[in-house]
C-alpha cells in the first residue's frame, strides 16, 4: 500500500511506512528523499502531531515505537 505518516511531538518526529518506523530525529523531512526513493510510489502521505497528553506519554518512552498502531490513538491529532 506504500502509506507514508509523519508524527511530531514537541522537538521529535517519526515517518512511518505502512505502519512501521522508518526514520526519526529532531527533524525527520531530510530523510523523506530516502524514502521516496526507496518505496517510489505512495498511496496516502499524513501528517499527524501529538497531543499534550502524547507528548508526555513520548517523554515518557524516549522514542516513538517501531509500529505506528503502538501510538494511542487518542495522543494523535
């Protein structure tokens, strides 16, 4: 399906590829070319950002999880 989400929260960000972690650092979109070429065509590309409520919960973990279904879906807006 080839489906491309990126998760920020405060100062950290993810991008997801049908459901599994790609990339993350402080700033994820200087790797989005990698993927575009690694993948070459995209059904559906989102951004989603964390709530407050996720933000605490990230700090909490100290990194994103390696599947997107990982992230409560109540922390994404």
């Amino acid at each position: 399906m080839n489906e491309i989400v990126i998760v920020s929260g405060d100062d950290w960000e993810g991008i997801y590829v049908d459901g599994g972690l790609e990339y993350e650092d402080h700033e994820v979109y200087q790797y989005l070319p990698d993927v575009i070429c690694d993948y070459k065509t995209f059904e559906s590309c989102e951004e989603k950002h964390l709530n407050s409520e996720g933000i605490e919960w990230l700090e909490l973990h100290g990194r994103l999880p390696q599947k997107l279904s990982e992230v409560p879906a109540e922390y994404l807006r």
